[in-house]
C-alpha cells in the first residue's frame, strides 16, 4: 500500500521520531513482554505539587489537594496515552505528528499549529506514543484505509488455532488470549494481555503499571486514551468515574464534535451522561476507568474513524484522519487551558 510521507505510526519510525526530540525528554517507562521499549516524551517543566498522599487517601481526607495541590495558575498537565491495541495505529500517527509538532511548529505535511505549539507551552504533555509496541509489530497493515472491517478485527482481534477469527465477543471472552491462539491479536501483548482490561489492582502487563504509574506520579488533569474504530470519531464515556467528571467528558466532547462539523469532518457527541450499574450486564472498570482512580483526573476513551471500505463506516482519508487527531489534541489544550483544576485549601 503506497502511504502518504506524513503516514508514520510503524514501530521503527515511532523509534525515529522518538530519537528526534531536542525539546522535550524522553523516557522508557517499560519492555514489553517482546523486550520493545515503551517511551514517554515529556515537554514543560514539572511542577511540585507537594503530595502527601495518595490519590484515594487524599479523597478519604476530603481533599484532593493532600494529593497534588493544584491552585488555578498551576499548570495542566496532559497525559496522552498513545494506543494499546496495535492495530489502531492511527492515534500512533497522530502522536508522532504531535511531537513535530511540539519540536518544529509543523506536522509533518509542513502544515503549521500554532495554536497548538503556543497552548502547549502553558502545559505540561505527556506523550506515549505507543502503549503497545508488541501488538502494533504483530500488525501488518500500517493503515486500514479503504480495507475491509473483517481484515480489521482480524489482525486486531486474532483467531483461533482453527483460524476462526475471535471477534467481538470472543476476543474479549478469554483472558490472557493463551491456548488456543492461530494469530494473536495486535489487542494483546506477547504475552496475551490486552492492556485495556487488565487486572488493575494487580497489573498482569508492565505496559500498565508504567502507565498507571505514571498518571499516579504526574497528577495529570487530563487522560486521553486513543483508539480506533469504523464509526464516526466520538468521545467515549468513562465508566465509573464521578458524576462531574462525566459531565466534564460531555461538554468537551460537544465542544470537539462542533470543531469537526465546522471542518466538514465526521462527528458523533454524547448524550447526557447516566449512572453506572442502572443496567446488567455492568460495563466494564477498564484502564480509562482506572487511570481515573489513581489521580483523579477527567480520563476518556477517543475513538478515531479507520477509514474502512464499507460504506456503513465513517469515509475518511489519512488527510482527515491526521486532522481528526491534530484537533482533537488543538481542542483539548484549549479545554484544559479554559477549565483549570483547583484542588486547595
Ligand atoms: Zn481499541
């Protein structure tokens, strides 16, 4: 497949951009279980938050600020987690514009954020290109543009030693996907571990410790977890997470579905939110949900459109997938800027 030159979101040229970061720092958090790093880019300086407790014991004490102390010209910080299903590389793309972005002004069409580049510099980003280098090297397609959903779940989702492919339910039915694998889905580690569900109080994956680690470490304001899928790009609604929180998601989400309506882009915003646990089967606490809980921060799932070929699915090109992702991240600096976290005294 011929890919457009700004199309970068293969492991080696992840690695590339990676080793080109002048201005910001870069850090590996974890190996996979396939002995790949796990990077984080960092860019803005860390600010001391003087945290005492943990996140959970500081909302015993009633006050978040025992966790982090955040006053209103505290800077937000901005924790992207890049995908953990490596079939969705589109969010990889996206990231690794972001930081030529973050280093030149530019993506790598030439295109110039300055938007971004000047927000940026009044927070502090946190970049994980990708939260699983295994499962995107298990991958063989570096886009899914224009290619059929079955190939899509296929090479995401896997199948068994029958070669019947897993789908949905079934990829998510056994956990770690072991045993009767024929190809194992870029959902899962080498070691079959989909990071989006893992054990959280007792991570099977080092990919997930480092990630709740890092939230829990860095007190981030806003988590962003990037996937993929055919539909419209839409904000997912976090379960489990505080009412306010979930409020917040949708107002932001309504903000960012208005950004792609206006640049003819497909869009999809949330309804109002509603309890967890009205309906059975309950949905599951997964790492959206769990990043959450260790720092308290507004932590929602983005899907982006793939590009798929039947015509039921959101029609997108790898122009307008890279814009999906470049406003999503120039929406979100402007929403953290506009809504600052005050956790006081
Ligand atoms: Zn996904």
């Amino acid at each position: 497949m011929n890919l457009p030159s700004f199309w970068k979101g293969k492991i080696q040229e992840i690695d590339e951009a990676v080793s080109s970061v002048k201005r910001g720092n870069v850090k590996i958090i974890a190996r996979s279980p396939g002995d790949k790093p796990v990077y984080l880019i960092s860019y803005g300086k860390k600010e001391n938050f003087k945290s005492q407790a943990n996140y959970n014991s500081a909302c015993g004490a009633g006050n978040p600020a025992f966790y982090a102390h955040k006053t209103a010209s505290a800077k937000p910080v901005i924790f992207f987690v890049g995908p953990v299903h490596g079939q969705e590389m589109e969010g990889m793309v996206g990231l690794v514009n972001l930081i030529n972005i973050l280093e030149t002004g530019c993506d790598l069409r030439g295109k110039e954020w300055q938007e971004i580049f000047e927000n940026a510099s009044k927070c502090r980003l946190l970049i994980i290109p990708c939260g699983n280098p295994d499962g995107r090297s298990r991958c063989p397609l570096d886009s899914f543009v224009g290619i059929g959903a079955k190939n899509m779940a296929h090479y995401g989702q896997g199948s068994t030693k029958d070669g019947v492919d897993y789908g949905w339910p079934g990829t998510k039915s056994r956990h770690p996907m072991v045993d009767d694998v024929g190809f194992l889905g870029a959902y899962f580690n080498d070691d079959g571990i989909n990071i989006m569900h893992d054990d959280f109080f007792n991570p099977m994956a080092r990919e997930t410790k480092a990630l709740l680690d890092t939230a829990r470490k860095e007190a981030p304001n806003f988590i962003p977890v990037l996937h993929s899928h055919g539909s419209s790009p839409a904000v997912l609604q976090a379960a489990y997470v505080p009412f306010y929180i979930k409020e917040k998601i949708v107002k932001f989400s309504r903000q960012l579905a208005e950004c792609y309506r206006r640049s003819g882009l497909p869009n999809n915003p949330l309804s109002d939110p509603s309890n967890d646990g009205s309906k059975y089967p309950p949905s599951a606490f997964n790492l959206t949900s769990a990043l959450h809980h260790v720092c308290g921060g507004m932590s929602f799932t983005f899907e982006c459109s793939h590009g798929l070929a039947e015509e039921i699915y959101a029609q997108v090109n790898h122009e307008q997938i890279l814009d999906i992702q470049l406003l999503l991240y120039n929406e979100l600096l402007k929403f953290a800027l506009a809504n600052p976290t005050c956790w006081e005294f």
